[in-house]
C-alpha cells in the first residue's frame, strides 16, 4: 500500500492534517467525509489507547484514502513506533528530542535492518503484510523505509541544535513546539510571545534551508499567511479538544447566561 504522506512530501505538495485524541475509529470517518485532510494524527503522547484501537484508527484512514501519523512519547518511542509502524501508521511524531545523537538513534531503531538501509527494524509478522510473510523481505523493507519520521522541536537546548538536527539523514518534518520550549526555559509562553516567535521563525528557516519539511500547528487558518509566506507547505490546523473546549466555553457559556 502506498504511504501517502511520503508521496505528498516526494512530490513537493501541501499537506493539512488535523490532531484526535478519540481512538475511535468513527472519529476519523466523520472527519474524513470533508475531505478536507490529508492525513490524521492520533496523539498517543496524550491520550490511552490500546494496540487494537490503533489499528482500528489506521483502517479508517485507509478506508478513506487518508494518511494516518501518531505523535509518541519520548521513553517508550521505540516500541510505539515501531508497533505502529507495523500496523500501517504511514508517519511517526517523535516527541522531546534534545540533539542530534537522540535523533540519528530514533531513525536507526525505525529503519530497516538490512545492508541497504542499516537500521535495526526486522521483519514483523504484523498487519502492513496481512500477518504473513507473503511480500519479499526487501519489498517490506522499502515498505517499511517509506515511514515518514517527524521530529518536535521542543526544547531550548533542540532548537540551538536546530542546524545538526537537520542535517541528521532521514529526518522529514520538524515542528516548533512554544509550550515545552518555553517550559524548558521557565517561561509562561503567553508572557514571551515574541521570544518564542523568533526560535519557531529560525527553525522553520533552518528547516527550509537543510530540505526537511517544517510543519506549523495552528488553530486559525487566518494565522497561516505569515507562514506561507516564508514557505511552509505543512499545516496541523485544529486540535479535538481544543474545537470542543472552544464550544463547550463560548456556546455553552453563552447558553449557560441565557438561562440564569
């Protein structure tokens, strides 16, 4: 099956992506009948699931002609990756990264283990080849090579390693986090705006400069000017819980002061 982020990002087109933390396959369905996604990315970082739900979740991308990402936690990121992987998941988000060295290990532990590619990933017997060995061991491989690997830069000390993080061989996609980069330097993000503007400004430079894709997460869409402008082609617009903690305030606030 053809990962259709990998072909979007060979073909040097647009992507837009929006974030679920619902496992619930019926999620995606529902939002993939806009068609206006490309992809859809489940945030196993924030949210529980179990490893059926996520292959539930990559069925109703598949079914819809969608591409599917789950964004993962830093300690356990290798098993995650590498069970979603095997499931179908077309694009991984790896989270906390701090340098260059973490980075090259996460792509060793993801890549296939074979003299071509020289990772440390085997041959699972899993659902991408219908739990059984049936494609030949180096059409799996380029399968499973074609995983599109995603890098948050999230940290001070990342985004003064921006230049060799980039320049790390099989790195996709960064995107700039403020609220942990902020963290990272004990700052409320909403006091330092401008600070954290400038380091997402020269990651998405650094970014463009060394061929990897920038992504920027936005919930506006209005707010995606600025960043075409520079070049970004890559957009998360939306988060699910914030679209329903947006209604569940301002509707039903409004509800809620209609009825006093």
């Amino acid at each position: 099956m053809e990962n259709k982020i990998r072909k979007l990002i060979n073909e040097g087109a647009p992507m837009v992506n929006t974030r679920i933390w619902n496992i619930w396959g019926t999620t995606v369905e529902a939002a993939a009948t806009t068609g206006n996604f490309d992809y859809f990315e489940f945030l196993a970082e924030y949210a529980p699931y179990t490893l059926p739900e996520l292959e539930n979740f990559v069925r109703a991308c598949e079914l819809h002609g969608c591409g599917s990402m789950i964004k993962v936690d830093f300690q356990n990121r290798f098993y995650v990756a590498q069970k979603a992987i095997a499931m179908g998941f077309q694009a991984v988000l790896f989270t906390d990264h701090q340098n260059a060295d973490q980075v090259r290990e996460t792509i060793h532990a993801v890549t296939p283990e074979a003299p071509q590619y020289g990772g440390r990933f085997g041959y699972p017997n899993a659902r991408w080849i219908g739990y059984n060995p049936e494609p030949s061991q180096m059409e799996y491989a380029a399968m499973n090579a074609s995983s599109v690997k995603a890098f948050m830069i999230e940290k001070k000390v990342a985004v003064d390693n921006i230049e060799e993080i980039c320049s790390v061989p099989g790195v996709d996609m960064v995107q700039f986090g403020p609220s942990d980069y902020c963290m990272s330097l004990g700052w409320n993000s909403s006091e330092h705006k401008a600070d954290w503007k400038a380091a997402e400004k020269h990651v998405i430079e650094v970014a463009l400069a060394h061929g990897v894709r920038p992504r920027v997460e936005l919930y506006d869409p209005e707010d995606a000017k600025a960043y075409l402008e520079m070049g970004v082609k890559d957009f998360c617009i939306g988060d699910e819980f914030d679209i329903l903690k947006d209604y569940w305030n301002n509707v039903g606030g409004k509800m809620k002061s209609m009825v006093k």
